[in-house]
C-alpha cells in the first residue's frame, strides 16, 4: 500500500522567456532607453555637479579676495584719515585735533600716548570713562599702550600703522585704528582712535543676498580669539584658519553643508571668512537632474508607447499566421494567409501559403490513399471473420468428431487396450481438447479487436472475488491461500477488466499449483497519478531475460510437460490493458513465485 505526499508549491517566479513578443519587444525597449538615461542621465548631473561646484568654489575663492582687498581698502582709508589727524597733533598739545577725530559717530575715545604707552591727551564721548575703565580692567592695564603693543605696538618704523583687534566689551565689540605720530621722521607718539563695530542685521541680510547663496561674512581676529558676523560675537568656525588653506567644507548651524574660504585684511589684525551655501551652489544641477528624471520619464513613456505600436504591428501578422497554422493543424485548409508586406514577414507569410498548398494537397492524396487502404482492410477483416467462422464452425466439426470416436474407442475396446494404446488414445483426447480451448482462444483474441470498451464503474473487490471462486472450482483437490485486499474501483469495462482477473488469477493458481504451500496475494498500490493492482504468487517463477516474450502469443516460458497452457492468455490480457490505455509487467524470480501489475486509464 502507497502513499502520496504533495509538496506545497512556491509562489510562481517571473520569467522573461515566459512573456510574449508583445510585452518583450516594449520592456526591451524600456530597458534599453532607461538603461541609456541613466547612464547619460548619471554622467550629465555628475559633471554639472561638479562643474557648478567648481564653479562656486572659485566664486567663493573670489568673493573672499574681492572683500578682503575691499575692506583692506576701507581699513587704509582710516588709517589714513587717522594718520592725517595725527600729523596735526604734537605731544604739547592737540586737543582740537582730536575733538574734530570724535566728530565720528562711530569713534568713542581718542588717546595720545607717547612712546612708552603713557596717555597724554585723551577725548571720549559721555560714559567713556567708563569705557576705558572696562579696558583697563580686562585688557588694558596701565600703562594702557603697554597691553596693546605687547603683541601689536611695539615702536616700528613709519609704516607701523594699522588697525587692531577686537576687544570684546559688554554687548558690544570695538577695535582700535593706530596711527604713528612723527617728527623729523622719528616716532614721537601714537595716536589711538576707538571705534565701535556697529552694524544692523538688515544691512548683514542686504550683504548676504547681495552676495547671493546665502553668504555668510564673519571677521574674526588673526589669533582666532574673537569672531563677530558685524553685529554680534559668533562661535570661531570649526577649523584652523592657521592651517587650512583654500577652500574648506563644513556643516554650519542652521544653513546646513556650506564651502568656506578665509583671507587675513590687509593692514588689520583681522581674517575674513565667507561661506556659501552647498546646497544653493548645487542647486542648478539639483534642478537639472529633476529636469532629467522628468524628461527620462517622458522619452520612456514615449519609447513604450511606439514599441507597443511597433510590436503590435509586428506580432499582428504573427497572429494571423499563428491563426493559420492552429486551423491547417485541425485539418482546416482553406485559412491562407494575407501578404501585404515585401519584407521578411511578407516572404514569411508567402512560404507558408505555398507550405499550406503543399499539406493540402498531401492531405488530400493521404485521403485517398486511406480511403483505398479502408476498402482493403474491410475486405482483409472480412476474410478474417469468414476464417473465424470456418475455424469456430468447420474446424470444430473433425476435432468434435475425431474427439468422438476416441471417446468411443476409449469405452469400447479400452479392456483390450495394451499400457501404450491406452497411453496413446488418452493424448489424443488430450491434444484434442487442447486444440479446442487454443481455437478458442484464438477467436477469442480476433474478435477482440473490434470490440469497443464499454466504461463504467467496476468494483475490483467484487469483480477479482468472483473470479477467484470461479476459479477454485477447477482445484478442488487444491488447498491454495489466497488473500483478497482493498481493491479501489475503476472507470472500465467490467466484461473485459473480468478476462483480465481470470487470467492473471488462473496463471497464479496453475504456477503455484505444485508448491507446498501456496499463497496467492490479490492487491493493489497507490502512486500520485494512478492506481496499480498487482496479483502474486509463490509458485514457479520464471527468469526475468526473458519477460518480453510473456505477452506475445503463443510464447511460452515452460514446456506443456510442466504447465498446461496454449500461450494466447497473457497476450490478450495486454491488449485488453492496452485498450484501457493503461500498462502491465511483470516481475519474478525462478522458483520464488511471480507478480503481475497493471495500470488502468482513467478517461
């Protein structure tokens, strides 16, 4: 008894050899064109991309240069306004000239202070005291020049003015503007005029959009120790403007990835940085790339759309011809195939209307040709039943009557008989009978050639039961066990599926029938598309060399001595299998019984 298992199955997996010209010829082409953009698509960004940044980085590069050398210009313009003042002023005296340096909105302290950094004049606006005080306090102590020319003031040559660092006081950041006082072209005193770094955030945002990108401008001292944006102290940026050289690129609060460059002014002690934004600077090529994804877009939709028109017009004639072919394939020859095309396709469609003439043509001489052989073989099959009627009638007639008088010769004269005339006359009642079941058997299997299979459901338990006591009735003296399993029903006919039982039963019961203890075993096994009954036995046997000539007619594997039989049984249970559409074999070993199986076609 089998079983059968059935495995789950997968999800089906997409295949593009499964897909049809009609969806192949566009996706092809949808691949190849978007294949394209993107390559194209990829090297036009990046290079834009790298180009605008290259670009920006040398704007920036420019920009830096341009406010450097700009407020290096206004730098030198108060130097030399203040260096105008400091000409009028003598260590003696000087007051006017420094009330009219004060007329500067943005000055808040004038001093003069001598060589050694001592102040000799001084003028301030209301609350300047305390401005200088604070000074003082935090990074000015007395004397006051000796803070500021510690790394600044030390006495230099005529060219030594200059404008300092910021200090950082309170809310507010100021610078000083130095200027060196001369006589007789020898440094007598400094001039010091404190300015006020005043701006508005307006004016930083007109700066920034005038410089576009979203440019930040921050000056902070060459020794990085103070940073202002013009109107209030910012962080120092994340960097060494000592070390770093060229264009630097760095995350800042607020405006995200920018490109940043630093310059020192020229004639201050202060550096210049200007950032711009990364992601502005890269918006041109952003752009472009939305501009290529929606044109890419397009050309594909585009290129679909006259593939589709293209393999329509294409895979049409195919259809037309694949049409044709499907009915010249039914037997219908009158589909020839429109050619209004010069191209393959048109040369195509013209072979095979030629081809189709040619099939039609052969048709109708095969028809012919069966038509003549059809009369032939109802003429041969004819012939044939008149020979089963002489062999079933004419035949029967001498073997009845030869049967007859041997019969009679038996029971009159056998008490005069000798041991070998008795011998001699039981063989011919014998070979007489014999004879008569081979006739049988032969007209048997003529007929039942022309018998059609009538199908219904049989029950096989039933069926191979009956056959079994039909059977046991010709061996009484026997003592068999015989075993009858589960036997599944079937779809044939009954009539035949009967002959096959009695046969292979019949075959099983005359081979184990000289076996101590014979066993015959009736079944069936189950497969995952059919049934298989097999029917086994302990018996003879034979030798599986020669188990092609089991079901062909009149072979035998044992000599009439051993088995009786005339050799047409298992041919005709083949050809009643083989009208079932099913398959039967065998298996055996000499001496250890045999097993016959077979299979039925359901439909």
């Amino acid at each position: 008894m089998g079983s059968s298992r059935s495995r789950p199955r997968g999800p089906a997996r997409f295949s593009f050899r499964n897909l049809s010209i009609r969806q192949q010829l566009p996706l092809l082409i949808c691949l190849l064109l978007l294949s394209l953009i993107l390559l194209f698509g990829a090297v036009s960004y990046f290079g834009v991309r790298s180009a605008t940044m290259g670009i920006g980085q040398d704007r920036l590069k420019t920009l830096t240069g341009q406010l450097s050398s700009l407020f290096g210009q206004n730098a030198k313009t108060m130097l030399t306004a203040t260096q105008a003042s400091a000409n009028q002023v003598s260590v003696s005296g000087g007051n006017e000239a420094l009330r009219k340096i004060m007329e500067d909105t943005l000055t808040v302290r004038v001093e003069l202070v001598d060589t050694s950094g001592n102040i000799v004049l001084a003028e301030s606006r209301a609350g300047a005291d305390k401005f200088r005080t604070g000074l003082n306090a935090k990074d000015l102590p007395t004397p006051a020049m000796a803070s500021i020319a510690a790394p600044e003031l030390i006495p230099k040559p005529l060219d030594s003015d200059f404008v300092g660092k910021f200090y950082l006081l309170g809310d507010s950041l100021y610078y000083p503007v130095v200027a060196t006082i001369t006589v007789d072209r020898k440094p007598t005193g400094y001039l010091i005029r404190w300015r006020v770094v005043k701006s508005t955030p307006k004016a930083v945002a007109q700066l920034s959009q005038l410089l576009g990108a979203n440019a930040i401008l921050h000056f902070g001292n060459s020794d990085g120790s103070i940073w202002t944006d013009m109107v209030n102290p910012v962080p120092p940026p994340p960097f060494d403007i000592h070390t770093t050289k060229g264009v630097v690129t760095y995350d800042h609060p607020g405006l995200g990835q920018t490109i940043a460059s630093t310059m020192p002014v020229p004639g201050t002690k202060w550096v210049i940085l200007v950032a711009l934004s990364r992601s502005l600077i890269l918006e041109a090529a952003d752009r472009l790339l939305y501009w290529l994804i929606g044109f890419g877009a397009l050309l594909v939709a585009i290129g679909m759309f006259i593939a589709r028109r293209i393999s329509r017009n294409f895979t049409r004639r195919l259809d037309r011809l694949n049409q044709a072919t499907t009915a010249l394939a039914t037997g219908d020859f009158s589909s020839p195939v429109a050619v209004d095309r010069h191209d393959e396709l048109g040369r195509l469609a013209q072979a095979f209307n030629a081809m189709a003439l040619q099939v039609t043509q052969a048709h109708q001489s095969l028809e012919h040709q069966v038509r003549n052989r059809t009369k032939e073989l109802e003429v041969a099959n004819k012939e044939l039943e008149s020979f089963s009627y002489s062999v079933s009638h004419d035949l029967r007639a001498p073997l009845r009557a030869v049967s007859g008088y041997a019969i009679m010769l038996k029971e009159d004269y056998e008490h005069t008989f000798d041991d070998e005339a008795k011998r001699i006359t039981n063989n011919i009642i014998s070979n007489v009978r014999m004879m008569g079941r081979l006739i049988d058997d032969l007209i048997a299997f003529s007929r039942l050639g022309k018998r059609e299979v009538a199908r219904r459901n049989v029950d096989m338990k039933a069926l191979a039961e009956a056959c079994t006591s039909e059977l046991l009735n010709v061996w009484p003296e026997e003592k068999f066990n015989l075993i009858v399993g589960d036997l599944p029903r079937c779809f044939g006919d009954e009539d035949l599926l009967k002959q096959v039982w009695l046969n292979l039963i019949g075959n099983a019961l005359k081979y184990s029938s000289k076996t101590t203890d014979p066993l015959i075993e009736i079944g069936h096994t189950a497969g995952s598309n059919e049934a298989t009954w097999f029917v086994r036995d302990n018996g003879a046997g034979f030798d599986m060399k020669y188990s092609d000539k089991l079901f062909k007619v009149f072979q035998r594997l044992h000599s009439h001595e051993e088995f009786e039989g005339t050799g047409v049984g298992l041919a005709l249970v083949r050809r009643i299998i083989d009208k079932h559409k099913g398959r039967i074999w065998a298996e055996s070993t000499p001496g250890k019984g045999a097993i016959f199986y077979f299979t039925l076609s359901q439909q």
